[in-house]
C-alpha cells in the first residue's frame, strides 16, 4: 500500500528546486524522496541522483543525453516502486514527468500502486493557449491534478477533465510590493537585459550595441549577468564607445528599483520587470527557421505575459527581424519623451499585481494546502 506520508518529487531545473523547497517547507510530517537540487535537499529531500542530469533542454542536447535520460527515467521508476509513495509530484520537466508516469503503468507493480492510490500531480501548466493545444488533452490523461500559474489557463485542461488549480506565479511571491523605485543620482539607468543563455547573447548584444550608440552618453547603461554568460558579456563590450557597467544577476534587483526604462529579452526577465513596474521594452531575435516555424505555430498575439495577462499592449515588442537598433530606439525616445506615457505604463503594469498573486499566501503554500486535503 502507498505511504500517505510519503511523496516523492521531481524537479529539473533551479526555479523547479526552488518552488519544490518552498513546498516542503509547508508540509511538515512528510517524508520526501526524489530529485532536486541544493534547495531541496536543504528542505530536507533525500535525492535519488542529481538534478544536473535531467537539466538540457532543445532537440540536440536531449539527444546528446538520450541514454542518461533512459537510464534515469529506469531509477525513478524503481526507486518509486521501492519507496510505494502516496504522491509523485512533477515540477515542469514534463517530458521526463510524463515517462516515468507511462512506464509505471505499463509495470504490474506500478499499476498495483495506482490501483492502491499512488496520484501523480504536476506544477506548472503548459502554454497551450500559445501553441500545440493538444498537449492539454494529454496532460488530463497522464496527471490527476494540474497546478497551473493563472484562472485564464484553468479551462484549457478542465474540459478535458483534468482537475487543475490556479495558485499564482512563485516568482511574485518574493518581488510582488516588496521593491519601490527609487530615484538615482546622476544619470538616468538604463538597464539592458540580453538573456540568460549564450545563443540570446550572440544575438542581442550587437543590436544593444547600435541602440546605445544611437542614444549616447545622456543615460548610464548597466547589465545584469548570469554566471553562465558573465564573461562573454565582458568580452563583448571591451571595445564599446559608451562602455555599460556589468552587475551580477543576483543584484538585479536592486538595480530595478533605480531603473527608468529596461530592454530585456522576452522571458522570465520580462515578468521580473512587470511585477516591480519598471518600464520596459521587450525584444527577441531568433534564426530564421525559429522564426518560421513560430509564425506557424504560435497563435497569441504577444508574447510578454503581463500584455497577455491584460490582454493589452503594456509593453512593447520588438521580436525578429522587428528588434533592431532602430527601432528599440524609436520606442525608447517615445516613452522617455512623455513621462505621462511611461507613468500610464507603471500604472498598467500595478493594476497586473493581482493577476500574478492572488492574496497573500505563497505558491507553495497554497500548493501544500491542497496536497494536504487531498492525499
């Protein structure tokens, strides 16, 4: 029989770890084995082998790591049946997620456990509401509860019979009115954001370049980097005219309470920004077959989740070949030309505030406190 009090959780990547830290923390009581990172095991998870070796992402990496991956799906599903867990609890890695649930129902044992009560719940909703709409029906065949970050995703599963909660996005819980701008002496800041991985750095680091040349020493221009891509960035600006300053990521909060417009690339940076109301402008630059394949694919309008939240323009963006020098600095000069539109733009982005944090308790918890009354 399952141990009620058992639940083993998987997580694949740092904001998985930090969340599925969070989780445990409000669950008291609970035993907890799987796979996490120093987050985690610092809350208490008893890991099975590292978060490190479910951690690639795109075709080729995957394919790279197609025989870890095998093998690793092969140890969670012993390890599962070994353990005999109440609830096996996915964060995001849906591909692994969903492998590990169809091999333990093609396995008599792992059947036997399901029959006896073993559920398997998910965090993180895919974006069906931007692509590949299908993927909700097979969540609802694969998971017997979805935790979903917004009420506007809720119905593309429940139709499909899939019981799906709504409880916030988790980067609110630790932003969300806890950081007010503030004016900086000197020059106004600029903060320019090029992404966390090396491929959005290759591309957009050149096209900052060009939009700072235009605009030219009147601001002070600052990069927040990540581990990953500090040096390249170094190396990248050695021989700019107007040289930026580079900061840590870590300190990328304090430099938005002094920020008076961002250029960042789409992404988690673009919900950070909306969420600490700083005035921005959204730019993307991917291949040419990306971008193809995109048009085809993709059926939102717009890709910054605070526009799509409002369903309205807040934020410009400028995505492909759209995201040139020019053009960034043709949005930039209309909004640092009427400061009535860029404080329209602030009041947009606070009237957003409950639609990422409902109330007043975190992701975690309300995840904890659903978990706890149904298991």
């Amino acid at each position: 029989m399952p141990n009620k009090k058992t639940v083993f959780i998987i997580a694949g990547e740092v904001s998985g770890d930090i969340l599925g830290a969070n989780i445990m923390r409000e669950l008291p009581g609970f035993n907890f084995v799987g796979i996490g990172g120093q987050n985690m095991r610092d809350a208490g998870l008893t890991p099975i082998f590292p978060m490190s070796d479910l951690a690639v992402m795109g075709i080729v990496e995957v394919l790279a790591n197609a025989r870890t991956l095998k093998r690793r799906i092969h140890d969670t599903i012993q390890k599962i049946l070994d353990v005999k867990p109440g609830l096996v609890l996915t964060i995001d890695s849906p591909g692994f997620a969903r492998s590990v649930i169809a091999g333990l129902k093609k396995s008599r044992a792992g059947r036997d456990l399901i029959r006896d009560g073993l559920r398997f719940y998910h965090v993180v909703a895919p974006q069906v509401w931007a692509w590949r709409p299908g993927r909700a029906k097979k969540y609802a065949k694969t998971f017997d509860k979805l935790y979903a970050f917004f009420d506007f995703e809720v119905p593309y599963f429940t139709q499909h019979g899939l019981e799906t909660i709504a409880v916030g996005h988790p980067i609110a819980d630790n932003i969300i009115g806890k950081y007010a701008a503030k004016k900086s002496r000197g020059k106004k800041i600029v903060a320019l954001m090029p992404g966390s991985r090396r491929s959005e750095v290759k591309k957009l680091m050149p096209v900052f370049r060009e939009f700072v040349e235009l605009v030219g020493d009147k601001y002070k221009f600052v990069i927040p980097t990540v581990e990953t891509t500090d040096s390249m960035v170094r190396d990248m600006v050695a021989d700019w005219t107007i040289r930026p300053e580079i900061i840590p990521s870590s300190d990328r909060y304090k430099l938005y309470e002094k920020t008076y417009i961002a250029i960042a690339a789409s992404g988690t940076v673009s919900a950070e920004l909306a969420m600490v109301h700083v005035p921005a402008i959204i730019v993307y630059r991917m291949n040419w077959l990306t971008t193809i394949i995109g048009k085809i694919l993709v059926h939102v309008k717009w890709v910054s989740l605070v526009n799509i939240l409002l369903n309205r323009t807040v934020y410009p963006e400028l995505l492909g070949s759209a995201a040139s020098a020019k053009n960034i600095f043709h949005e930039f000069n209309r909004i640092a030309s009427d400061e009535a539109a860029r404080e329209h733009m602030i009041h947009e982005l606070k009237s957003a505030d409950k639609l990422w944090r409902p109330d007043n308790k975190s992701v975690g918890a309300r995840i904890a406190m659903d978990i706890k009354k149904s298991v």
